[in-house]
C-alpha cells in the first residue's frame, strides 16, 4: 500500500492501476443507488479519502431521462429525495452537485468531465441493470482510480460463493456468515466528519455546459417535470413522497405502530401494517443497515442475544421477539436472496432462465393448457378483468406505485393464469412492476415475479392445468381468508368494465 492509498475490504471493488491524483481539486462521490447522507458505506469511503488526502468532497447525484420507464412518478420520487441531499451536503459545508437531464443524452459526459479534476471516483455498487453498468461504462474512460462501493445489505453482496436457489440455504449460509459483519455498521453521520473541510469548487466551464439544479429546497417540482421528456401517464403519487426524511419518518412509525401487528397481520391488505419501505429502500433513500439498527434499538438486542447453533430456521435465531424476526427475514433474507441471485446470474436474473428445472419443465408440460380465461397484457394494464381483487391490486399499482405484498403474489399468479404463455406472463409482469411501481426495477422485483413461477419455491401438489406443480393461489381463497377491510372499493376505480375473452 502507498501512502496514498487506502486500503480495500469486501465492499470495495477498484482497478489497482488507476492512480490517485492526490493533489486533484476534489473527492468524487457520485450517488447513484444509496441516494442519501446518512449510513451509506460508499459516501464514507469517499469521507475517508478526502480527510485521508485533505481535499474537499463533491458529491454529485445525478438524473437521467431516457432510461425505461422514466416518469413522473419515479423523477419526482427522486427530485424529493434530492431536496434532502442537497440541504444535508449544505448542513455539513459540502458542495452538492444536483442535475437533471433536460433532454436525452445531454448529461452524456458529465460525470468524466468532473472525474477529470477529482483524486479519486467513488460511486456505488449494484448488483442489477442498468445501476450495476454505470461503473463498468464509466471505468475504461477514466485516468483516476474508481472505487464501487457496496452498501446493499448486511452481507456484503460480492462475498457470498454462489447462487442460493432457496431462503432455507440463503438463511443457513446468513446464520453463518452475518454475525461477523454485525459489528460493521455504517458511520450514522459520515459527513459530520468533513466539518473544517473547503467546499469543492467545480470547474465554471463545466457547469455552463451541465447547468445544476439551483431549485429552492421549498419549490414544487411539477413545473420541472412537465418540461422533462418522461411518461407523464404515470403521474406522482403525492401519498408517497420520496427522501431521506419520509423514510425515516415511516420507517419510526412503523417501529411504533405497525411492527407489534406484523407477524399476526401482514397478510390481510385491510390491516396496513407493513412497513413500506421499498421504494426507499430501492433508491436508497434509507439503507438496511439503518433500518436493522432500529429495530435492534427498538428491541434493546445486543449480538450476544443470537443463537450460537445454525439451524436456518426463520424465527428464534436473532433471540428478538417473534415480530422482529419475521420483518428481519424480509428485509434481510428475503431482500439479500434477491441480491445474490442478481450478482451471480448478472444475465439471467430477469428471465425464465433462472428457474429451476423442476418449473422450467412443468411450466412447459402445461404451456399448451386451455386458459379459462386470456388477457392481452394492455387489457391486464386497464385493471379491468372479471376478478375484483386482481383489479383492485392492478388499481392500487397504477395509483399508489405499489400493491399489498399478499396481492402482489396473487396478482403474479393470475397474470400467469391468464397470459398465453408463461414468457408473455413474465414479460407482462416486468413491464406492469417496472412501469409503474415505485419500487420496480430492483432486484426484488426480479425474485418477486420469478416467484409467482416457481423460483425460490419448491414443487406442490396436486398438479393442475397451466402451473403444473408451481404453486396455485386463488382469488376465491384470498376473499375468504384476508381481511380486506375497504380494500377492494377504494381501488376499485368507477367505471372499470370487464375486457377480455371471457370464456
Ligand atoms: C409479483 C411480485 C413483485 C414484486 N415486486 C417487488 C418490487 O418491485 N420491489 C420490491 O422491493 N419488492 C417486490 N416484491 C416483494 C414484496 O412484495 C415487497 O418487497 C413488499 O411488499 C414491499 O412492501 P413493504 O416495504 O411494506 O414490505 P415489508 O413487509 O414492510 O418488508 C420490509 C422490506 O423487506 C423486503 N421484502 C419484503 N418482502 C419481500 C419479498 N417477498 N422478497 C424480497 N424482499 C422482501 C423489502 O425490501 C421490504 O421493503 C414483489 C413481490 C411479488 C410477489
């Protein structure tokens, strides 16, 4: 190691032979999926270089407008966490740089022309496209050391040895391996250590030729979104408003008010006691570092409370209360299986591919099966079956940029009960989720909607037309079993009629 370096662990991922320009006018911090100042490993690698090379940090986050799906509501959610971003670097003395792509392609460039003044780039590391890509586009065009940084989960996602086909073996492979890496928490407040820093100062020809967004932290952002080229059919969800702050606002209440119900409830739409945090937790407005710690808070947990023998059992491992288990099992296991499966099938993860044998095969078998009833994917995207729950679930998508997580499943199933083939109910299900969830395009989408078609799951019997031994749900049984409170009329929208080919 030169003494201008720092050294690596297994979080970081760099080219040894880009040098550090020690004497650079600044550290590059470009945000691109931990969008927040608060325990985010990536921001406190770049922290550690400026005091370790004393020059300023320049934290750039950044906004295209031509990456699919683009819309209203996905900008908005970030131009709101943006607002955060830029009063906390403010708060701190930290130059923050804000840009918005007015028009396709003419943000091209940025990021090189910035990286040419920086001593080193630190940007983030992600297991999915397009995120996942932007170092790998960016490196060859750089003279300067790029480091991509991982703050995705509690395991450090590039250490784990192979794809784990079940949350059984993913959790025994957790049980193992995680409590080593419970004492490496984020610094909560990496920038409080910048404080008798110089702001960066970014090249003027540079912010004539990429004008920042200079937008008053108080000012709506519709006028801006209106000029952008970006699907204004989908519009913003003004119920869910984006940024560091609401995460931590919700991720309090729910601590407060939905965690105690969430074992029993978490199943039943009308009972509104999951947490809702993916969206934040997909543009990394929070971290689950920062959520596990406040649940750990929460539960007065200390690493000595964890049972000693592995038995990959959902609950009864932390040594939490039984509340606290089953959310950390979503967002730790359930949400850190997805990323293991996107870092070691990079080219598969999306697709039919990644099933097992045992549902590519039956999946086949029952490809041919006469289907009670078929819809064109665009009659699917109207909301408009003969299935009330499935049409409220597909209104709730459209309105709110989610679905309860229980009709999540059950809208996937009959998406593959009701397209011609299960390719087309794949592809259908990506577009709907990616288009319009807020939370769409993460690699929990992926392992969600390759659930509804037998990944991550085992065979069940008996065998039936179209899913073979995938497993079956049914609107029937979801009516009598969940409780669905006003569900079904608030999202059942006026006016929905019936389309399709009901047979
Ligand atoms: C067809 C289908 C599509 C899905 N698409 C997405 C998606 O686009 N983005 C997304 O984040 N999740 C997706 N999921 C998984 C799950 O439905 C959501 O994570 C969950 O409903 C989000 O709500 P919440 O934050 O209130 O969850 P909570 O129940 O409060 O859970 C907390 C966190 O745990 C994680 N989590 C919860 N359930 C799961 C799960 N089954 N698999 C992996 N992680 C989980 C999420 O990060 C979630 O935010 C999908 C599931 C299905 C069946």
């Amino acid at each position: 190691m030169t003494p201008s370096q720092l050294p690596l662990n297994e979080r970081v991922t760099a080219n040894p032979e880009q040098p550090v320009q020690a004497s650079a006018r600044y550290v590059l911090y470009w945000m691109t999926a931990q969008r927040r100042t608060r325990a985010n490993f990536a921001l406190e690698r770049a922290v550690d270089w400026a005091r370790h090379l004393g020059r300023p940090l320049l934290v750039l986050e950044a906004l295209a407008v031509d990456y699919e799906h683009a819309s209203d509501r996905l900008h908005r959610f970030v131009l709101d966490g943006m607002k955060d971003n830029a009063a906390a670097c403010l708060r701190h003395g930290v130059r923050y740089l804000r840009y918005v792509e007015p028009r396709a392609g003419a943000g091209r460039g940025l990021v090189k022309a910035l990286a040419r003044h920086a001593a080193v780039v630190v940007t983030d590391d992600h297991p999915a496209h397009p995120l996942g890509d932007l170092a790998a586009r960016l490196r060859p065009h750089l003279a300067v050391r790029l480091e991509q940084v991982d703050s995705c989960g509690l395991l450090p996602m590039r250490g784990t040895p192979k794809v784990f086909t079940t949350a059984y073996a993913f959790r025994r492979h957790l049980q193992h391996e995680l409590p080593a890496h419970l004492a490496s928490m984020p610094r909560d407040h990496p920038l409080r250590r910048l404080r008798s820093m110089p702001r960066a100062v970014v090249a003027r020809s540079i912010l004539t030729r990429w004008p920042e967004l200079r937008a008053d932290p108080s000012s709506d952002p519709t006028a801006l979104l209106a000029t952008l080229p970006i699907d204004h059919t989908v519009g913003a969800v003004a119920a869910t408003r984006g940024g560091s702050r609401e995460a931590r606002a919700r991720l309090t209440h729910f601590l407060a008010q939905g965690l105690e119900h969430y074992q029993d409830d978490r199943n039943h739409p009308g009972e509104e006691c999951e947490s809702g945090l993916s969206p934040y937790l997909h543009f990394g407005h929070v971290g689950s570092h920062e959520v596990f710690q406040a649940v750990v808070a929460r539960e007065g947990w200390t690493p000595d409370d964890l049972d000693t023998v592995v038995r990959g059992k959902r609950a009864g491992w932390w040594g939490m209360a039984p509340e606290a288990e089953a959310f950390l099992d979503q967002v730790v296991t359930w949400r850190e299986l997805a990323i293991n499966t996107c870092v070691h099938l990079p080219e598969t993860y999306a697709s039919m591919a990644s099933l097992p044998a045992w549902a590519l095969r039956t999946l086949h078998t029952h490809a041919l099966d006469p289907r009670p009833y078929t819809y064109a994917p665009e009659e699917l995207e109207q909301g408009a079956t003969h299935d009330a729950i499935w049409n409220a679930a597909q209104h709730q998508l459209r309105a709110q940029g989610t679905i309860h997580n229980y009709l999540r499943m059950l809208w996937g199933k009959k998406i593959l009960e009701w397209s011609r083939s299960p390719d087309e109910a794949l592809a259908t299900m990506i577009h709907l989720n990616d288009k319009y969830a807020l939370d769409g395009r993460d690699p929990n989408s992926y392992a969600g909607i390759l659930w509804c078609l037998g990944r991550n799951d085992r065979a069940w019997g008996p065998e039936r037309p179209i899913f073979g031994t995938v497993r079956y749900m049914s609107s029937d049984q979801a009516r009598k079993k969940l409780k669905l409170g006003s569900y079904l009329t608030r999202f059942t929208a006026a006016g929905s009629k019936p389309v399709g080919n009901a047979r």
